[in-house]
C-alpha cells in the first residue's frame, strides 16, 4: 500500500539562487507543481523533476548554474539506471538571459522557463512527460502571470512572507541585466495584492516583505480605483488585523516619494528598516552608472528620511571597480559610508555582464584592485554593523519570532531593524511579538533573555505582546 503511494506520487525539487523574487517565484511554482500532481521532495535524488531558479546578476552567480547542472546530470544518470525518469527545467534570470544557449551548452536541461512564463509552466511540463526534449519558453507575455498561478494555498506557513507587488525595471542602470531578464516595470493591481496579502494571513503570516526590483516605483490600479503609490498601498495593508509587521525591498533613491518617507513616521506597523542601494560614492561614476541621482542627492535623502523616522536602520548595495573608477573616486565611496553609517549592506566587485553598456566600457578595472578595495569597503562596513549592533545590547526590543533556533530551547526571530535574535523560549511564542532583553550582540546577530522569563525557564514567559505594538520608543 505504502509503495504503491509512493510509485504514483510525482516529486519535484526547487533550488533557488538569487533574490527574495526568485524566492518568492519559486513558492509560487512550488504550489502550482501541487495542482498538477507534484509534492515537494527532501532531495534532488528523489525527484522526478528538478528546477533550478537562477541568477544572472554577476558572473559567479551564473557561473553556479552551469556547476549545479553538471551535479544534476549525474543524478539524472544514475535514476535513469534504476528505470526512473528525471525531467531537469531552468528557470529564473540565467534562463530568460541564456535560455538558448544553455540548451546547447547542457543538453541534460529538458525545459527552460523565462520568470514572465511560471504560469505556463503546466503545459511546458507536459510536452516534456512526453518525451519532448530542448522545450524553451522565455518570451515577455503580456499578461500578469500572477493572475493565471493558482492562488496561495491555506497550508500552514513561515511566520514571515514575502509577496512581489512590482517586477520588473526600465532604469537601465549600466551594469544591470534586471531590465533585461525580468522585463518592463509592471505593477500588480491593489485588490490582487490584499487578496493574498489576507491568504497568507489566514495561514498564519504576521510580516509580510513587499517584493519588487523597484518597488518604491510601485504605481498599481488601485482598489477605488486610479493609481497607487506604495505608501497608500502599505497603508492598506496595516488595515489587515493580522498583519504585525510590514517591509518593503529593493528601493531606489529617485522613488522614495514623499508619501513613502512620511509613512515610516506614522505607521507603527512599517518597520524602521530600509535598504536603499547607492552603489558609488562618486557622481561621475554614479553619472556613468546612469543611477540619476547624486552623492549630495542621497545624503539629502537620508536627511529627509531620518527626520521622519530617527531610529531607521539602513542598508545598502555598493559596487567597486566600475569602469574607470579610480582611487578617487573610490575614496568617495568609503566617505559616503562613513557619512551615512549603515547598520548593514552589501558590496560587489563589479562584474561585467553579456549585453550591459558597462561591459563594453574601456577602462576596465582588474581584479586586483576590485579585491583590494572590496576588502577596504567591507571592513568598514562590518565595523558599522558591529557597531549598530553592540549599541542594542541594554535595550529592549520587540521580537518577532519565526522559528526555533539552533540549540534546544532557543526561538529564532527579528528585530524591527531586522536583526536576527536568539533568546531561550517555549514554541508556541512562534509567531508572537515578544519583548526582548538584549544581552549581547555579535557581527550578524543578537542575543536576549526574554522579558518576564524565569533564569532558565522555558515555561514561564509573558504572554504575547498585541500586534502592532512593536513600536520603537
Ligand atoms: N533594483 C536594485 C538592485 C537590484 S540588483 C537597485 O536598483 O538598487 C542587486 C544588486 O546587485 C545591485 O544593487 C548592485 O549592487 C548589484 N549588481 C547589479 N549588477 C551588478 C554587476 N554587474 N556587478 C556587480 N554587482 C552588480
Ligand atoms: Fe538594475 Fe536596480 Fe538599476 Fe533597475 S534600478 S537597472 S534593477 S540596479
Ligand atoms: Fe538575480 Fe534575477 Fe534577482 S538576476 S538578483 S534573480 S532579478
């Protein structure tokens, strides 16, 4: 009985690369794999159809796919050895970017899948159950391939998820493929967003992180109708009761609108976080960049935001080595993060990418110096972080929990500043909003005794807080 279960069932097994849209893209294919018959599998070995979502955002990031092919061939091979089928599928940037080509370069690929298609992703699935080989569908649809993917499903789920509201980019910064592969700026409309925004509710979500390229660019139908902003968007969704905690990623600095900044002083459900990539310190490389926007333009911008909201961690994105990017210019890099102070971020070596205007620039920096001042960047930056951090410990913060932590008795969860803590406490605060004792902090986490609770006690700890709470005083 049990094999004969297990003989029907079909199995299929995501594994994403990139950022949280290819996370969230790859939920969402989860859950249409569902409808037509497939449950996810604990490992590639075990299943009759494996997915890589991909990134082609550097070369490294592409580069893994190609590695990650070769592993898969040889599962493929040795299932086929054992009378079992295994149907390999590409999805994600480095499909829609390469599609083509890797269906030559890899020929264990059965499918390749452009991330405007997911929604097609059942009939493609069937042509290759029947045997179809090289199948490729990476055009740019016009049609909003979230209103043709089953709806999210009520099963039980993560305390914190993430929902795209805007893909796609027509910045065109230089060194970017993002307007390449995910297409033009599109917005979902308001009413599609709640709908799901109350799913994940009902399935018991309290953090919802709005998803999208450009997602302070957000300008969607709105539900009475004519346009929304982000702002007026987030502020719809605070109305949701369950909903503790909102957050939105990746912005860019020429759409953090006046509404958006005014928001994050007056809704107590907007978390004091928010990550604003500026890339480059100097404007003529910013200039260069095409990113619009100045380095005297983003200092003003984190004065505005800053009044608004005093307490905002920031974040960001840099990169180093940009074509002709001299010592100079680099060295304004450094200053505007010494200017603003970050309590995190990200930095990269520039990488030049097929079809990018950058990637054809003369000057080109090596890799020497990119490595030597990515080194500089980042020692400053984890200095930052740390220090933001230590100035936690002593303070009292409201604490999401997510998950059970590491070691036994241990919950895991975030900070309004998006902190990862670990404190000692009972399961069943998962998915509440504790206050947390901060007692100590290291480079990436902290640490903290939960209110209320006993020295050892994993009984004995305060009631949830209400939602909505977690305000910052
Ligand atoms: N939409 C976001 C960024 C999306 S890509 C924005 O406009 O800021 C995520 C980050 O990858 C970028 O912020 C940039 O820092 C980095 N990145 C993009 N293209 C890159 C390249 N060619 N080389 C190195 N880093 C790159
Ligand atoms: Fe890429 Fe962001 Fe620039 Fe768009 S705005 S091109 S996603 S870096
Ligand atoms: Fe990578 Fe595509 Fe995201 S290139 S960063 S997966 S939009």
């Amino acid at each position: 009985m049990h094999f004969a279960m297990t003989k029907a069932a079909k199995k299929h097994f995501i594994k994403t690369f990139g950022c949280q849209m290819n996370v969230y893209d790859s939920e969402r294919m989860s859950e249409a794999l569902a409808e037509l018959g497939y449950s996810a599998a604990d490992t590639p070995e075990a299943a009759d159809l494996i997915i890589l979502n991909t990134c082609h955002i550097r070369e490294k990031a592409a580069e893994k796919v190609y590695s990650e092919l070769g592993r898969l061939k040889q599962i493929k091979q040795a299932r086929q050895a054992e009378g079992r089928r295994t149907i390999i599928a590409v999805a994600g940037c480095v499909a829609q970017a390469e599609g083509r080509e890797m269906l030559a370069r890899a020929p264990v690929v059965d499918l390749v899948v452009g991330p405007q298609s997911y929604h097609r992703l059942g009939g493609l699935l069937a042509r290759a159950e029947n045997g179809d080989a090289g199948i490729i569908d990476i055009d740019f649809p016009q049609i909003d391939k979230f209103k043709h993917l089953p709806a999210r499903s009520n099963g039980a789920r993560a305390v914190s998820a993430f929902l795209t509201v805007q893909e796609g980019c027509d910045k065109f910064c230089t060194f970017c493929v993002v307007p390449y592969t995910r297409g033009v700026e599109y917005s979902r409309p308001v009413s599609e967003i709640v709908d799901e925004a109350e799913k994940l509710t009902q399935a018991g979500v309290r953090e919802l992180t709005l998803l999208g390229q450009n997602v302070n660019a957000y300008h969607g139908e709105g539900a009475t109708g004519g346009v929304w902003s982000l702002a007026r968007l987030l502020r719809r969704l605070a109305q949701i009761p369950d909903i503790a905690r909102l957050r939105y990623t990746t912005s860019h600095p020429r759409d953090m609108s006046e509404d958006l900044i005014a928001l994050h002083g007056d809704e107590e459900k907007l978390m004091p976080y928010l990550h604003l990539p500026f890339q480059a310190g100097s404007d003529r490389v910013l200039a260069a960049m095409k990113r619009r926007h100045t380095r005297d333009d983003y200092l003003e911008l984190v004065r505005r935001i800053r009044a608004a909201r005093p307490d905002i961690a920031l974040s960001t994105d840099i990169i180093v080595g940009f074509p002709g990017e001299s010592d100079e210019d680099f060295t304004r890099t450094l200053e505007l993060v010494r200017d603003v102070v970050f309590a995190q971020a990200y930095s990269f070596k520039f990488s030049p990418r097929p079809g990018t205007p950058a990637a054809a620039m003369a000057n080109q920096v090596t890799d020497e110096v990119k490595s030597a001042r990515l080194q500089q960047v980042q020692a400053l930056l984890r200095a930052q972080q740390s220090a933001f951090n230590g100035a936690c410990v002593g303070r009292r913060l409201p604490v999401l929990f997510e998950r059970a932590g590491r070691s036994p008795g241990q919950l895991a969860g975030r900070s309004p500043y998006s902190q990862a803590v670990h404190a000692i406490g009972h399961d069943a605060l998962i998915g509440d909003i504790v206050e947390v004792d901060i007692i100590a902090a290291g480079p990436n986490s902290l640490e903290g005794g939960i209110v209320g609770a006993l020295n050892e006690g994993t009984q004995d700890v305060t009631p949830a807080s209400q939602p909505g709470t977690d305000w910052i005083s």
